[in-house]
C-alpha cells in the first residue's frame, strides 16, 4: 500500500477518534481547500488571469470552509471571517508594496539550474505570483488566529452579557498575545523546516553569511515569514474590535441598557 495512503488513513482515523464529527469536516475540508489551491493555480497559469484577484477570492473560499464548514455558521465564525477578510486586504497592499521593492521575484539561481531546458518566458507577472505566494502562505495562520481570538470573546460576553465594549476588546487583545508568540514560531519553523536543504546547499558551496541573506530564494522566504507574522499580529487588534463591536452592540443586554 502506498505510503500516502496509509498516512491519510492514519490521518483520518485520529481525527476522527479524537474530533468526532468536527474532525471528519476538518478531514475533508483540507481537501476541499487543497482542490480550491489546485483550481486557483491551474487558472493562473492564464496569462489572462489576475493571480492577486484570484488568490484574494482563494483566500476567501479558504476560509469560509476552514470556518464555516467546520465550525458552522454562527456569530463566531462570521466576524472571524469578517476579521480575515479585512486583516488579508490590508495585508495584501502591503505585500504588492514590499515585494515590488524588493525584487524577490522570479526564480533563484538555485532553483535556475535543473530548469535550464525549459522556457522562462511564461507570460505571468512574477510579481503578482510573489505576491500570491506570500499571502497563500498567511490565510491558514490569519484564519486559525481569528477564530481562536473570536470564540473565547464569544465565551466571555455569554457569561458576562453586560460587559463593556472597551473590557471585551481588551479582553480580546489579552487572548490575542498569549497566542501571538506561539503562532510567529510556528510559521517561522515551518517555512524554515521546509528549507533546511537549501541551507545545507549553502554550507556545501561554501556560502558566506552576506551571500545566504542575499541569495533570492533565502530573502523570499525570510520576507515570506514577515509579512505571514505581520499579518498574524494585525489579525488580533482587528478580531478584537469587530467581535467586541458585534457582540455588545448588537446584544440585547446593550439595547435594553441603554432604553
């Protein structure tokens, strides 16, 4: 049997056993997105197509599943989605802005070399696809910070419904730093991880430290990581004030407050 098809059979059976039904949706919402991120990458190959407006309209399918079909549709789950959508607009201009700078585009000289036989005249804004990149790399992180940030806020206004706006929304940027150390770790480890060839490549063609941090494919996984912590620290304050908005405002125990 494949090795792959033992993996997922071990996958599914601990998600399963451990989540119940919300693990058998998480099961197949990693292949709902996976086939959302194939469909975006076919269709970008057009030289036609906007990859920044389909990677915006990726980002936004990603999570309506990961927090809809998981956790289904409720006040939850809406202004973490809300909060997603804003934090990965915002973060997407600030994207198109570094990477324009930085010139990270295109492929390394690392990556050119087993690629010497094909055509590089693709037709596809590099630029855009940088930029796609960065921010396909960030939804997973954004997402699960939002939803962790907005559901113990839901907790805390339903066991104190009188709260003040201003106590949840601290209470929310409170939540939001226990959880902010451990979320820039994981996506610096995880990106990091990923490239642990490429740094023993370096030691073995006798890279200099100046030459690592400023070989193409180093910086754009560096900037990668950024802009992915950028956009988990960003995703608190605005979770924060839109749940707390949400909540208070649109409470009953605030409308009968204030009558």
């Amino acid at each position: 049997m494949n090795a792959l098809v033992i993996l997922t059979i071990i996958l599914f059976s601990l998600m399963t056993l451990i989540g119940g039904k919300k693990g058998v949706r998480s099961f197949i919402a990693l292949f709902i997105n996976f086939l959302v991120l194939l469909i975006t990458v076919l269709i970008m190959t057009d030289s036609n197509a906007s990859p920044v407006v389909l990677t915006v309209i990726a980002c936004a399918l990603i999570s309506a599943v990961t927090l809809f079909f998981i956790n289904e549709s409720n006040a939850k789950t809406k202004t973490a989605f809300v909060s997603t959508i804003i934090t990965t607009v915002l973060l997407l201009l600030f994207i198109q802005f570094v990477t324009d700078r930085v010139m990270v585009q295109g492929f390394g000289d690392e990556e050119v070399e087993g690629l010497t036989i094909y055509s590089f005249y693709l037709g596809i804004d590099f630029l855009q696809v940088a930029t796609s990149v960065v921010i396909m790399s960030t939804i997973g992180a954004v997402t699960d910070e939002a939803i962790s940030i907005s559901s113990p806020m839901f907790e805390i206004h339903r066991h104190h419904p009188t709260i003040s706006m201003k106590a949840l929304f601290q209470a929310g940027m409170r939540i939001g730093k226990d959880l902010l150390g451990t979320s820039a770790n994981t996506l610096f480890f995880a990106f990091f991880g990923g490239y642990l060839a490429l740094l023993v490549r370096y030691k073995d063609l006798s890279y200099t430290f100046g030459q690592i941090i400023n070989s193409k494919v180093f910086s754009a996984q560096m900037i990668t990581i950024f802009c992915a912590g950028i956009g988990v620290a960003l995703i608190i304050p605005v979770t924060a004030a839109i749940t707390s908005y949400v909540l208070v405002k649109k409470s009953p125990a605030h409308k009968s407050s204030k009558s």
